[in-house]
C-alpha cells in the first residue's frame, strides 16, 4: 500500500500513549501519522492493564475492552501475615484485555483519519538545523511533519537521539513479569490483590493477583522503588516462580493453573523528564516516564499525557511556531493534570520498604472503619495532595511527607 510521506503530527509508537495523542490530533483536524514497529496494534502486551473507570468512560470505550471489572482492593503482607479488604461499593475499575483495549484505541484514530504504518521501525529524528521535523525508518523511509511526538515507551528513540535525554537517564529500571493464567482459583473476581513483604514477596516491589474471569487471572511482580542493586529480568522471574511456589499466600490458588501469556516489560525509576519536548518534537508515555511512582499506573497518564501533546501541537501548528518556546505549553497542561501528586508520592518512596507497607495496612485498616473509602481511591490512583497524604499517613509528617 502506498504510504503517505508528508503530515501535521507524527506520532511514534501506538501504545496508549501514541493512541491517546493520534485521536486527539485527528479528532481536531491534524493530518496525523503514527508509526508502529510491532506488526499487530496491541501486540505483544507489556502492561497488566488495570486500570480506572474514568478511562472507559473518557475515551468512549465499549464495555468489553475490560477483561473484569474491579469494586474492592485486598492487600496482604507476608511480612506481618497481616490483611486488609477495601470494598468500595461500586465499580471503580477494572482489568483491561490490553490486546482490545489497544485495538479500539486504534479504531478510533483511524476513524477520525489517522493513517497508522505497521511493521516499521523509527530509527532516528529528521533535523531541519536544530528543529526535529520527522523522522526515518529502519527502512530507510522519511516522514515529515511539522512535529513529532515520540510516544515509544522505554526506548524513547527520539527523545534520545534529539538529546532530551542523557545517556545515564534510564541507569534505574523498574521491571514489571506476568503470566496470564488458566485454572487460577479466583478468591473473587470483583477484588484487585496485592501482596507484599521485602523479603517474603519482592524486595523492593509488590506481588499482584488481577482476576480476568472466573478462573483466570493475572499473577506478577514489580519494582517500584528504587533498588540499590538493580534488579534483572531473570530475578524477577525468579520471585515471581516463589511466588508461585508451595510457601505462597496464593499457593491453594495457583498450583494448578498454567500462563497463557507472558507480560513484562521496564520503565524507568529516574522520575519524569524535566523537558519532555524541544524544537518540533514532544514525549509522552512511558518514553518521558510518565507512570506513576507510586504504583506504576502508566496507562492513564500516557493516555492524558498524548492527549495533552496532541492538543499543544493543534495550538502551535495554528501559531505556525513549534518551537519549545512554544511547546512549554504541553508541560504546564501536565503539570496542570497532576498538581503535587507525584511529588508526594515520591516522597512516601523514601519510606524504608517493609515500614511504607506495614504502615499502609494500618491507614487502609483504619480508614475502612472510618468508611473513608474516597480516600483510599485517591491514594491507589496516586491522586492524593499533601494534606491527604498526611492524612493516610500521620505518622510520617515531617519525616517523609
Ligand atoms: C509488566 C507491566 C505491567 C504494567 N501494569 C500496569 C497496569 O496494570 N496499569 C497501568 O496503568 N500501567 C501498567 N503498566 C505501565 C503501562 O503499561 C505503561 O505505563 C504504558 O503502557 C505506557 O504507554 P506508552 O504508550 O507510553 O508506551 P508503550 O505501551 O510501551 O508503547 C510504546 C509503543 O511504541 C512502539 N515502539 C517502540 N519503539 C518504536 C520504534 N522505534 N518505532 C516504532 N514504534 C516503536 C512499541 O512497539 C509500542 O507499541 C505496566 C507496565 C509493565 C511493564
């Protein structure tokens, strides 16, 4: 098929991040294209997929991008053998089927005249002096635009090359390893499980159980904090077959389910880029880390963070100026979305592992006997202020907070 070679916006990667930033810049009439080295949108997934309601409901997504809804939280520490059960009373959220979730992202971008190239790998910027304005392929193609938004996730191909980002950037890497399995025995299906405990679950992370039907789930592992050894692929694999093992609070569930799928990937833990765009070019996603540091919830923010691109990019084309003077205006509409949020969530990182779990168990405890439910939403959707944090967390005013 011929491709077009010329466009407004060029997007690079149709994660939810490329897909959020595609809608949005089709929708308000930018001749958009994205490209997309993986030859099926949605495929491999590299995400679990949990996530809010809100975002079915903004992004106009039919019911069935959701694997299984989600109205109550569990956590448990293998630490202290101690458990706690949230039921909020209603649908919060829900864990996606990454694979359709994707798809019907990708529908509506096409529908609103995105063209998405398949199956072609960006291998650097085009430079107009020191203005980005498209990129070339591993093909060998050029694709112009009047500006990029490089949405690649972890690999960041643009960012790097454009020199947004310094080759020590990405030194501390989260990793996230699942398996999609069959014949799990689902405690039940309504409820989200985390598990912790530094030396029992993963040293610096959280285990999870995320049901996707009746005997389905999602079981995995990753980091969230900062390891001060960092941690491999292979040491993931290695908790989360413990995880799995005799000596396991879900051992009775798991023994004899078998993965289906495998799910992994990284993220960076260096926090969020401090300029997430320069002349003719913006980042967004995972590729300018924009996940949350608390829990690793990237799907929504990659999704807002696009859109946020997306719309920056219609107002400077309209200007006829993409210079980063310009596209300063797309960090203040992030940093608009989050206020304080992530600032106060790193600062609870600092919290000594073991000490930050124990000390959760005890807040959600209490807040369950109080009924203040709300306030555990915002703190597992990383929503909370300084004062809500302190709020959750008395203990740690002062010192952490
Ligand atoms: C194991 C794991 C579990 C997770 N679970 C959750 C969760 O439950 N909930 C949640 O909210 N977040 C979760 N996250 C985080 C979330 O998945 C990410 O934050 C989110 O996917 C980021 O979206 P993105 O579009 O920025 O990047 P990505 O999803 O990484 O998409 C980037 C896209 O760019 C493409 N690409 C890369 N390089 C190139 C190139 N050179 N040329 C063309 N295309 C390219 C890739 O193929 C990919 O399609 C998880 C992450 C991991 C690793």
């Amino acid at each position: 098929m011929m491709q077009e070679r010329e466009c407004d916006v060029l997007v690079v990667g149709a994660g939810p991040a490329g897909l959020g930033a595609a809608i949005t810049s089709s929708k308000l009439g930018l001749r958009t294209i994205v490209v997309e080295q993986s030859s099926e949108i949605g495929y491999p997934a590299k995400s679990s997929g949990l996530t809010w309601k809100e975002v079915v409901d903004d992004w106009n997504l039919p019911s069935r991008v959701i694997s299984q809804w989600t109205s109550s939280f569990y956590l448990y520490s293998a630490h202290s053998t101690r458990e706690v059960e949230i039921d909020f009373g209603r649908i919060v959220g829900g864990t996606l089927n990454f694979h359709i979730f994707l798809q019907e992202l990708a529908f509506q971008a096409i529908r609103h005249g995105t063209k998405i190239i398949l199956a072609e790998r960006v291998s650097e910027p085009l430079m107009d002096g020191d203005f980005v304005c498209g990129v070339k392929t591993a093909s060998g193609d050029e694709i112009r635009s009047k500006i990029v938004i490089d949405c690649s996730g972890p690999s960041a191909v643009i960012a790097k090359k454009a020199g947004l980002i310094s080759p020590d950037w990405n030194a501390e890497l989260g990793i996230g390893f699942e398996y999609e399995m069959l014949n799990y025995k689902v405690r039940n299906p309504n409820t989200i499980e985390y598990y912790v405990g530094e030396e029992e679950i993963v040293p610096v992370g959280y285990g999870w159980v995320l049901p996707t039907g009746m005997d389905r789930a999602k079981v995995g592992l990753d980091t969230v904090h900062s390891a001060t050894e960092s941690l491999e692929i292979k040491d993931m694999i290695n908790y989360l077959n413990r995880f799995l093992g005799e000596n396991s609070p879900i051992y009775n569930r798991v023994k004899d389910a078998q993965p289906f799928e495998v799910h992994s990937g990284v993220y960076s833990l260096s926090g969020m880029l401090d300029k997430p765009y320069s002349n003719g070019l913006m980042v967004a996603g995972d590729a300018a880390s924009q996940a949350s540091p608390l829990l690793g919830e990237g799907i929504r923010y990659a999704l807002q963070f696009g859109k946020r691109a997306a719309e920056t990019a219609v107002e400077a084309t309209n200007a006829n100026d993409v210079s980063e003077d310009y596209l300063k205006l797309y960090q203040q509409k992030c940093g608009e979305y989050l206020r304080e949020t992530f600032e106060v969530a790193s600062d609870l990182l600092k919290v000594p592992t073991d000490e930050y779990w124990e000390a959760l168990l005890g807040a959600l405890t209490r807040l369950k006997a109080s009924g203040n439910t709300e306030l555990v939403i915002k703190y597992l959707k990383t929503a909370m202020i300084r004062e809500e944090a302190i709020e959750i967390f008395p203990a740690f005013e002062g010192k952490y907070l």
